[in-house]
C-alpha cells in the first residue's frame, strides 16, 4: 500500500510539473449543474477530472476577456437570461463579479472584443444581436443596443422562415463585427465604435441557399472567412477586405459526402476552428458524431477534405484546440464527454490513441485559457 501511495504521488507531482492549461466547459440541461474546469497536460494530451467550479443554469457559452482574468457566460439566473462576469483564479477557480439581464431572452453565442470594451450575444429565437460595454475591471454595464435582424431566406422550412443570429465575433483588426444568421442565410456586417461604443450595420455576405450559416473562423493571416454551414453541412471560403469590412464567397466544400450523411437520420455541423499553423480547417458534426480535417489552399482559401475522424462519443456540440495546435478538444453533448484526439501537425491529420476521454455532463463549449 505504501508503494501504491508513493507511486501515485510521484505520478501526481509528474503531471502538475507538467505544461497544463485550464479548460473550461460551458454546459446545458440534464444533469449539468454549471461552468466545469479541467486542466490539459499539453505533452500527453490527457485531462484531469472535471470539477464544478461556477453553479449557474445552462452556461452555454463561454468567452474570455482578451486580458484572460476574466470569464463570461451566457446563462440563466433566476429564470431571466444573462450575461455573467466572473474573475479567475490562478488556481482555475472562477468568482461571480455581477451579472446583466439580456433583454431579448436566451443567447446562443458570446464574444468579447479584442479591446476588452464590449461583448456581443447572439438570441437565436428572437433574432437580434445585443451589445454589452465591459468596464475597466471587468464587468459589465447593462445592454446598450440590441438590434433586430429581419427576414428569413425561407428555403429550409421552419428553420429559415425568421432570422437566427448563431454566433458574434470580430476582425483580426477589431474594426468589423461579424454575426452569422441561419434564418437569413448571410453573414451580417458591423461596424464597431468605441467611442462610444457601438455597432452599426454595413452590409453582409451571403451563403448558400438554404446553408445554414452556424459558426465562422478567420484564416491566420486574415485574408479569408471560412464560414460553418449547419443545414448543408458544408464550409464556405469568402474573401476578407480588411479596409472595408466586405466579403465575397469563392467556394464551399461539403463536410461529409452524401454517401456518409446518409448513415445517419439527422446530420448538422456545429463549429468549425482553424489551426495555428494556418495549413487546416476542422470542422464538427453532429449526428456522424465526426470531425473532418481540410487542408487550405494558400492560393484562394479553397479547402479540400483529408481527413475524417469519429470523436468516440454523440453530437459533438464544440471542439477547441489548444495554443499548440498538436491536441483538438471535442465535447460530445449527448454522452456526456470529452474526448481529447491528437494531431499532427505535418499532415493535419487526426488521431486517438486512447485513455484521453473525460466525463463533463452535457458539455456544449469549449474554452482554453492558453
């Protein structure tokens, strides 16, 4: 038994010395009880068992501050959908700052701006996009704005017949805010000011029809838009002007082949990243319960599938890379897991090679404080 002790204490010390990154995971319904932290050793890609460390209903989403002392989420607080601030601690731990009601209900999507000034939300049932000022310790002034999207593209029934805000996010830059909408089938595009600071529309790109636009990433060195259509199952490449804000799409290339998503009754995509080294694309889906890998074309933005890789759980709601890029995260909502898979980085290809899966009670966000 002694031996036993001392070889667990040595293994113990061995990981915590180890390069880690705390990991925080935004949750949703059944048995989940709030925000989860877990720490990634950055050499073995394993994580440690997650632990609540924030009780709120549903946390759906997660952003930190550019600043990385501070953590946001969407939630429920006393029944009204909010916007809460918490600080971290060295240790991973997060403490409530305060919170604000989001005017419009429930939000699917958070960013915080690379200025640290403001956060958006994304109220996929009401269809509007609500601006929040961040103050300079931190926390948050009550809504400013909240502007409506209108329309709905129609072509795929009861999903497109209204607007659907699904995601909020910015240039490289922070000049332009960006908010895909599935109703529309478009990419909305703001300006933002930050004296004071708001949003004013400029314009938008539009997807396919009947797309489904869902979640977006940009390319590393800024020049393209890769854009996750949710309904097609499909991502597409825009061209980015950095001096106007404008995009244009050049291509889309399908996530899965009609011959794989008809192995499964429903199929959607859910997030897409793109890798640090800026050669890759991933992109989820659920019901085929994958991640496929693309390569980039540095010519015209142009992806092309390599790689399809199962995630050993259901409907992987997020997936996240760490800084690295040699570890992608996928949180598989419906069986309540974690899986860690490997990648590498010569080829973009992804892996498993076991013991790298965790229990997180229906995780459907991902975040890493690298």
């Amino acid at each position: 038994m002694k031996y036993s002790l001392t070889l667990l204490l040595t293994f113990t010390a061995t990981f915590l010395s180890a390069n880690t990154v705390d990991v925080y995971f935004g949750t949703g319904g059944g048995e989940a009880a709030g925000i989860y932290h877990s720490k990634l050793n950055t050499e073995t890609g394993t994580l440690t068992a997650a632990s609540l460390v924030a009780q709120v209903q549903s946390p759906e989403f997660l952003a930190f501050h550019p600043n990385r002392r501070h953590l946001y989420a969407v939630a429920q607080l006393q029944g009204k959908a909010s916007v809460i601030a918490y600080a971290l601690a060295p240790d991973g731990a997060l403490t409530e700052l305060q919170s604000q009601a989001i005017p419009d209900g429930a939000a699917a999507h958070i960013s915080v701006h690379p200025s640290g000034r403001l956060l958006l939300t994304a109220q996929y049932g009401a269809g509007t996009v609500a601006l929040f000022p961040i103050n300079a310790d931190g926390t948050l002034e009550p809504c400013k704005q909240v502007i409506q999207h209108q329309g709905g593209s129609g072509v795929a029934g009861k999903r497109q017949q209204s607007a659907h805000p699904h995601w909020t996010g910015f240039a490289p830059d922070g000049r332009f805010a960006f908010v895909p909408d599935l109703g529309l089938d478009q990419i909305i595009i703001y300006q933002v000011q930050l004296q004071p600071v708001s949003i004013h529309k400029i314009g938008y790109a539009q997807a396919p029809a009947g797309a489904g636009p869902r979640h977006m990433k940009f390319s590393v060195d800024g020049q393209f838009i890769f854009l996750l259509n949710e309904l097609s199952l499909s991502v597409s490449t825009f061209d980015y002007q950095a001096r106007t804000g404008q995009s244009e799409r050049l291509s889309t290339t399908p996530s899965l082949s009609p011959e794989l998503q008809a192995q499964e009754a429903i199929n959607a995509g859910s997030e897409i990243l793109v890798h640090p080294n800026g050669l890759y694309v991933y992109a989820a889906n659920r019901g085929h319960d994958s991640v496929t890998s693309f390569r980039v074309s540095p010519d015209d933005g142009q992806l092309s599938v390599i790689d399809i890789e199962p995630i050993r759980g259901a409907w992987p709601r997020s997936i996240n890379l760490d800084s690295s890029g040699r570890w992608l995260l996928a949180a598989g909502a419906h069986s309540n897991t974690v899986t860690v898979l490997e990648i590498d980085t010569a080829t973009g290809m992804l892996s498993y090679s076991g013991k790298r899966i965790i229990n997180v009670p229906n995780a459907i966000c991902i975040v890493l404080n690298d």
